[in-house]
C-alpha cells in the first residue's frame, strides 16, 4: 500500500513538474537560493549546529549505555558468549551445526 502511494505521488509531482516547465524550475531554485542565502536563516543554521556540537557527548554517553544494555540482553550470562535462540532449536544432525557442512567425493 505504501508502494502503490508513493508511486502515485511520484507520478503526480513528475506530471506537475513537466507541466510547469524549466521556466517554473528556475523561479523555485532562485526562491530556495534566496531562503538558504538569508541571514537569518544561516544564524539558525549555526545555532543547530552549534547545539548539535555541545549536545554530541551527552548523546554518544546514552547510545553506549543503550549498547551496553542491549548487550547485556543478548548475553543472559554475562560471560561473553553468545549464543542465539535459534542454535538451541536446531537439531545436532543438522548440517548447520557441522564443521564443514559440505560433503567431500562423489555424490549418489
């Protein structure tokens, strides 16, 4: 569904582009030259970034701790193995579990 929505969009703003011309293009591009090249709007770009700057180790320190707790979920036992769900459900016979799962010499 959302395919179909996005498609439908795409086709749309591609419809009403063509239709506009390269005239119209040119008069959104000044537009959006003029908005990027405003002071105001270049002092709020520095301030995001100045923010983003000062935020940056507050943010690393709570991407480690979430690391860290998602590490700790993934090894109940906290001994560093790991060990998935799925390895426990396979069965020993499997060809998953062999060293070498390929078989060597002619086949039947």
């Amino acid at each position: 569904m959302k395919k179909l929505m996005l498609l439908v969009a795409g086709g749309v703003g591609y419809v009403l582009g063509a239709r506009a011309g390269r005239e119209r293009y040119e008069q959104i591009k000044k537009a959006a030259t003029r908005v990027k090249e405003d002071p105001r709007v270049q002092e709020k770009a520095h301030q995001a970034a100045d923010l983003a700057k000062e935020k940056a180790p507050v943010v690393k320190d709570k991407v480690a701790s979430a690391a860290g707790s998602a590490a700790d979920k993934v090894t109940p036992s906290g001994n560093g193995e790991h060990r998935s769900d799925l390895e426990d459900q396979l069965n020993p016979e499997s060809t998953a579990r062999q060293d070498n799962p390929y078989p060597q010499g002619d086949l039947p």
